[in-house]
C-alpha cells in the first residue's frame, strides 16, 4: 500500500553522522541488531539506511550501480534480506546529479535502472542527495523523475528528498511524490548547529510539512558526543550535555521531523537510550493528524520559544525552550490566551510531563516555570472544567 508511505514522520538510523565513508557489512548489520536489542526498534524506529561511499566510483557495463565488494562482499541485497530478517526496513542514498556528494556515481539519467535495481535488492527507503546537479535543469524535475521510477518500480520505497532546503523545495516538494526533504544544510554534534536547525524552520515552514510529505530538520545527533569519523560532523569532538541531546530530541519530535538516529546505536549511554526510547515524545511526533507547532514569542526574552502542537484527541503538545546562552535561568511565563484559551472559557489546562512521565500540576491562565539555558520542558496537556477559584498559577 504505498499510500501509507510517510503518514508519519519516518524513523530510523542512518549510517552518515558517525561513520561517514567508514561503512560496510559488518556495521550495518550490528546497526540492525543493535536496533532490536536497544528497545529502539519497539519504540517505533523501523529503517536501516546506508548513506553515501556503498558503491564503485563507476558503473557496470549494463550502466548498473555496482556496491563496493570490499565493503559490501555479499552485495545488497544481503544486507538489506539481513535488515529484513529483524522485522526492519532498510534504506539506501543516491544523489539526483551526476555524482553524489562524496563523487560516486549518482542517478542523473539513471532513475529508472537505479529504482529498478534498489527494488530488485530489497530496498524501502531512498535518500536522495543533490550534488552535482547539472546546470540548467531544475531541481523539482529531477525530484519528480526519482519519484515517478519509485512508485513504478514495483516495490514501496520511501522516497527521502535531501535537497537542504535550496530552490524553494517547501513549496514543490510534496507534489513531487516525496515522503519528506531536507530543509536545511548538514547538522553538527553541537547546540548551535542544533538551535539554529530548529530555529530556521519555525512558523511558516511548519505548515508546510505534514502527513505523507514531512520537513526533515536533518539526522539526530543525540548520543554521539563528539565522536564521529567525520571532522567537520564532530566539529571539535565535544559533542552537546545530555540536556542540550534532550532539547534537541524535543524539537525535533515536536517540529515533526523525522527521527532518524545518527550516534553508534551498538555503543548508547543509558542517558542517549532514554532520550531516543521516551514513549510519550514519540507518540507526539507520531501524532496521526501531523499538525506542525505554532510559535509563541516569550513576551519578555525572544530567546525562550513555546511551542504549540494540536494532537489527535483534543490534547496539546506543549514545548517551552530557553535558546539562550550564560549562567543564568530564564522565567518563563506561558499564557494560554496565545494558544487559544482565555481565562473566561471555564477550563484550566492538566499538566503532563513527557519527560518526568508524570503529571504537575493544573493550571489555569499560565504556566510559569524557569528554564536553565538550553533547556526544555515539555507537556501533553489536557483541557479540565474548572471554576476560577482554588487553581495554583504556578508549579
Ligand atoms: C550531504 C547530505 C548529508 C550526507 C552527505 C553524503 O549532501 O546533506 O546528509 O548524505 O551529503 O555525502
């Protein structure tokens, strides 16, 4: 049924942020165990994805990608059966120019056999870079050309557009075909590069992501602390605290991004398992209805941002952050009027903490809390009938 392709944010893990050109059989197959034994493959994450550096720098005779056999000695096709075996899906990276990012051979006038061969090996997800894009041709074609042999390739492939947000994408992305695209340039395992990800694709950009076509705010990188065989990716090899990893996941879960997992899943600290594994983000993530947040400016500081999901059932997402640098907390006052809730409506809002998996508190008119630089709190809130007496303004 590809239909169902992308009715939600897709998740997995992706071989690009830790390992770069350093990958092969042995590895993706650890990866694909890992997911299983980790618990992350019973918290929603179903797709193995090989990004660039798996094939031969040319084609064969017949113009067919060739995977590279000392990476890959028993081809695809067996890693993907492997990925399979796991109850998992499995992903594989073309670019739409000539050569992908990393000058292997990309699919520029090879669409149709290179569908034809990723179907034939097994494959269900496709990221598609790009690089060396020929002059003259526009973007949006060479998307819709990878779209059109994906559908027709006999197989359900999720087709994972990774165009960084150039030529406009947002608003011809969707009618391509594609399940979700790349919005911004390449993250780094650090809390600028995080913040200003989240940052650029606030508002406007929300309402053009949802459900069967989502805004990719780009791989995670909770959980790899610096460690990367990527220089420029680890950027210093400090890595972001725990705290700023939980940020990062909340936004991401809360922008509806897709979650795909960038650290070494073989190697996860308990701390990075239970930011990735948090059942109650995910399931707002994982929303049905896939309504991006609204935005609400603190009043006083235009560093701290809430953030405004509509669920499903009637409940709210809520995600109040504290972007701000220094020593110092931010008081953070959230008035339910932005969201839509005056005070004279009769109700107060029941507190849910997503990440103390508990609830605080009810409250009527606003939530006050402060926040630590860099970081959240985040809520599902529910709507209870209430006189105006007898409820705390503040936790
Ligand atoms: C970049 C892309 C990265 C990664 C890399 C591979 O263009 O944004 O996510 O795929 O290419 O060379």
């Amino acid at each position: 049924m590809p239909k169902e392709l992308g009715k939600t944010p897709p998740m997995g893990w992706n071989s690009w942020n830790t390992f770069s050109w350093n990958i092969d059989e042995k590895l993706i197959k650890g990866a694909a165990d890992a997911m299983v034994e980790t618990g992350l493959k019973d918290a929603g994450y179903e797709y193995v994805v090989i990004d660039d550096c798996w094939s031969l720098k040319e084609r064969d005779g017949n113009g067919r990608l060739v995977p590279d056999p000392e990476k890959f000695p028993n081809g695809i096709k067996a890693v993907a059966d492997y990925v399979h075996s796991k109850g998992l899906k499995f992903g594989i990276y073309s670019c739409s120019g000539t050569h992908t990012c990393a000058n292997y051979p990309g699919s520029f006038e090879h669409e149709f056999v290179d569908a034809a061969t990723f179907a034939e090996w097994g494959v269900d997800y496709l990221k598609y870079d790009y690089c060396f894009k020929p002059k003259g041709i526009p973007g949006e074609l060479l998307y819709r050309r990878m779209s059109m042999a994906l559908r027709n390739c006999g197989r359900d492939i999720l087709f994972s557009a990774c165009n960084w947000g150039n030529d406009g994408v947002h608003d011809w992305i969707r009618n391509t075909g594609a399940q979700m695209f790349r919005s911004t340039g390449d993250i780094q395992d650090s809390w600028n590069s995080v913040k200003n990800l989240a940052l650029s694709q606030m508002n406007m950009r929300q309402s053009q992501s949802g459900v069967y076509c989502w805004n990719d705010l780009d791989m995670l990188v909770v959980g790899m602390r610096g460690k990367s065989d990527n220089s420029w990716i680890a950027e210093g090899g400090f890595g972001c605290t725990d705290d700023e990893y939980k940020t990062h996941f909340s936004l991401w879960a809360m922008m509806n991004s897709p979650l795909m997992i960038g650290c070494d899943i073989r190697n996860m600290s308990e701390a990075t398992k239970n930011i990735l594994t948090n059942k109650d983000v995910i399931a707002i993530n994982q929303d049905v209805e896939g309504r991006g947040p609204i935005e609400i400016d603190h009043w006083c500081n235009e560093s701290c941002k809430g953030l405004v999901k509509p669920l499903e059932n009637g409940d709210y997402a809520i995600l109040l952050v504290n972007f701000m640098d220094g020593e110092h907390p931010a008081q953070f006052s959230f008035n339910f009027w932005d969201m839509g809730l005056p005070y004279n409506s009769g109700y107060a809002l029941e507190f849910y903490d997503v990440w103390e998996h508990k609830v605080v508190g009810t409250f009527k008119e606003r939530y006050c809390t402060d926040l630590k630089p860099h970081s959240c709190e985040m809520f599902r809130v529910k709507l209870v009938k209430t006189d105006a007496q007898g409820v705390d303004l503040n936790k």
